[in-house]
C-alpha cells in the first residue's frame, strides 16, 4: 500500500515540476484559445475545456476564449425549418439565418461565462461588435456571394486590454459589424487568429475535431508534431494539405507570421488536450513556430 502511495503521488509530483518552467515562462502572457467543434456538444468535454482555461488563468496566464457554436446554429436553423447550406466550409447567411446565428452563439457566449463564473474566476462575455471590437467586410467564397459572412479587416484591442487589466477572463463570440453598422457572422478561426495578432498573443490555440498535422491523413505515424513555417508552406505547396485543413494551416503561418510565438492544432475532444500541449515537454497537437525559433 505505501509503495502504491508512494508512486501515485511522486508521479503527481513529476507533473507539477514538469509543468512548472512553463508556467514560469508564460506567466502574465496572452493565450487565444479558439473553442469549437463536437467539444462543445458534449457537456463534459466542455466542462473539461473550460477547467483547462480557467485553470490558465490562476496560474497567471491571460487567456481570451474565441468561441464557435456552428452545431448548434445548424440546430435551431434546422428547427425554424430552413437548410443549412455551406460553400468551402463557410455558411450561407441571409438576414434570417443571421438572427439565429446572432442569438445562439449569444446563448452559447453566456453559458461559457457562467461555466467559467462558477470555477471562481471573473468573466465577461462579449461579441466583435462591442467595443467595436472587429470591424469586417463581406466575406465571398469563390467569388460567391455568401450573405453576412465576415472578413475581419480591423480589431480594436481596448476592450479586451481594459477586461484583462482589471483581471477578467474574456469570452468573444465571432460577431463583428461592418462599416455601415451591419451585423456580419465571422468563422470562429478567423476571428481568433485577427485577435491574436493584434494582441501579439505568445500563443494561439485551435480546439478542433482532429489530432493536428498528418503527411497522408491515413497514416497515423504520419502526425506531425512540430512544424515551422516554412515546412507547413511546403506542405501546401506539395499537395500533402487539402480539403478543410487549409484554412486552418493558413491562419496558422498567418498567426506565426504576424508575431504570435507559437500556435497549436488540438483536438477538443480529447480531455485536457490544452493542459497536456501547454505544460508538458511533448505535447499532444500539433505545433507551429517560426523558422528561427530555438525549442
């Protein structure tokens, strides 16, 4: 029973010291964490999500959660009696899908506060249209027109330097308002990546449905787990990339390129999957950095 003990603890132990020159790394440093996916269906994944981000926060990181909430859009779009319809992954929005989209990611913005409330930190729910936060132009897809799908062309940080100052942890849904004042949606990555480079964030981090990176997707000892800049680039160049990956990728070098430090595709389904890359020495996504970076 002591040696159980013994071993049970000690390894407990190893976690803490492994996780500790990270801590002492990022302390005070910006985290956008890009929050979406079958991780918020599921409410104990989600539970598990927002453990990890507040759990960010107490030990002395700043962390901004970007959300999505594209299932449950589909949902109530469904329940009005309308079809979805997407052209390259993006939604079709007229002025009707628009209101749905509005008021659930606005429920979807509230629950997040409240999850985050009750573990004991402070935060604030907000959308790109507060503070005029994000500012967009129409978005087209293949030179189609979309509706109100936006392109983000400006982020005003002060209201998210003034919630961070006064020890808020803010949670953004990825509204944003053109120069007219019209409401336009924005893609959840889209709008962590335009925020994390304004905020010059250390680190970006992707919550998605896959592992990260692999060279043939059908090869599981393909992963990669580290790439810099220009290795992802030539990953595109070659044809390895496609389908639904690309965007992601581009945001990715996007991000590097614009001066946040390093950014990272996880899978949210996977418990803990922000904790396990954040502070640990192997992580468990995939990690992107710039070409002249030291690991």
């Amino acid at each position: 029973m002591e040696e159980i003990y013994k071993e049970k603890y000690l390894h407990k132990a190893e976690v803490l010291i492994e996780a500790l020159p990270y801590i002492q790394r990022f302390n005070r440093k910006v985290i956008v964490v890009k929050y979406g996916g079958s991780a918020m269906a599921d409410e104990e994944l989600k539970k598990n999500v927002i453990k990890d981000v507040t759990l960010l926060k107490l030990v002395g990181f700043k962390p901004i959660v970007v959300h999505g909430g594209g299932k449950e859009i589909s949902s109530w779009i469904k329940k009005v009696g309308k079809e979805s319809e997407f052209i390259n992954g993006l939604r079709v929005t007229d002025a009707e899908t628009m209101e749905i989209a509005e008021m659930v990611l606005g429920k979807v913005n509230k629950s997040l506060v409240s999850m985050v409330t009750e573990l004991g930190v402070k935060a604030v729910g907000i959308s790109g249209k507060d503070g005029g936060l994000l500012t967009v132009q129409k978005k087209y897809a293949d030179g189609k027109d979309i509706g109100f799908v936006g392109e983000v062309t400006k982020v005003d940080t002060k209201i998210l330097e003034d919630l961070l100052e006064k020890d808020f942890l803010p949670i953004v849904a990825p509204i944003g308002l053109d120069k007219d004042f019209n409401t336009y949606n924005i893609n959840a990555d889209d709008a962590a990546c335009a925020i994390a480079k304004a905020m010059s964030a250390d680190k970006l981090a992707f919550l998605t449905d896959i592992e990260g990176v692999y060279k043939n997707p059908e090869d599981p000892s393909t992963f990669i787990s580290r790439l810099t800049v220009s290795e992802a680039d030539s990953l595109v160049e070659k044809g390895y990339i496609g389908g639904g990956m690309l965007p992601k990728i581009a945001n990715c070098t996007d991000a590097i390129k614009n001066g946040v430090n390093r950014v990272h595709i996880l899978d949210g389904r996977r418990p803990h999957s922000l904790l396990l890359e954040v502070f640990t020495d192997t992580g468990i996504g995939t990690m992107f950095f710039r070409d002249d970076d030291r690991l």
